[in-house]
C-alpha cells in the first residue's frame, strides 16, 4: 500500500513540473510572438486581405467623414478616366500608319 501511495505522490510531482513547463513554455512563445507583432507589421497584414482592405477603408471612411471620402472617389474616379483616355491615345498614336499605295486586295 506504501508503495502505491508513494508511486501515485510521484506521478502527481511528475504531473505537476510537467504543467509548469508546458506553462512556462506557452509563456515564452507568447512573449516571441508579441515581439514579433508591430503595429506597421499587423497593419501590412490586415492591408494584404481583401477583408482587411474593406475593413480599413471603413474605418478611414468614418474617421474622415462619408462626404469628403465621396469628394476624394470623386477625384479619383475622373483621374482614372482621364489616365485610362491618355493611355489609349498614346497606343493610337504609337500605332503604325497604314501604307496608302497599298490596294484592299493586296496582301502586306
């Protein structure tokens, strides 16, 4: 009987530095992992997904106010336009002129 309450006071010991180490080791990867979390770093990670994108375009909409986000979309809009105008003129213009001596039937 001794021998089993002192087996059963050794596996409890055993069980008890165990739980401590397990504890103390989920305490050293949570201080790497919060070192490794900075703010630029979580804020590039939130950014990189299409919910985070939407979430902080959000958020940046209600600090600034919906009206001047809607000025500024405005602005944008009408740059895209005229960039996207610009860019197809200057295909237009880099394109080769067709040779006029050449008849329809002709081939190139």
């Amino acid at each position: 009987m001794n021998s089993a309450g002192d087996d059963l006071a050794f596996r409890k010991k055993l069980l008890v530095a165990r739980s401590s180490l397990y504890r103390l080791h989920i305490r050293h990867e949570t201080r790497l992992l919060r070192g490794s979390l900075t703010w630029p770093r979580a804020a590039r990670a939130a950014a990189s997904t299409p919910a985070g994108r939407g979430a902080v375009f959000l958020l940046a909409a209600e600090a600034l106010g919906t009206e001047r986000v809607a000025r500024w979309l405005t602005v944008a809009r009408r740059a895209l336009v005229v960039a996207k105008l610009a860019a197809a003129a200057v295909a237009i213009l880099r394109r080769p002129p067709e040779s006029a001596d050449k008849g329809p039937d002709e081939p190139s």
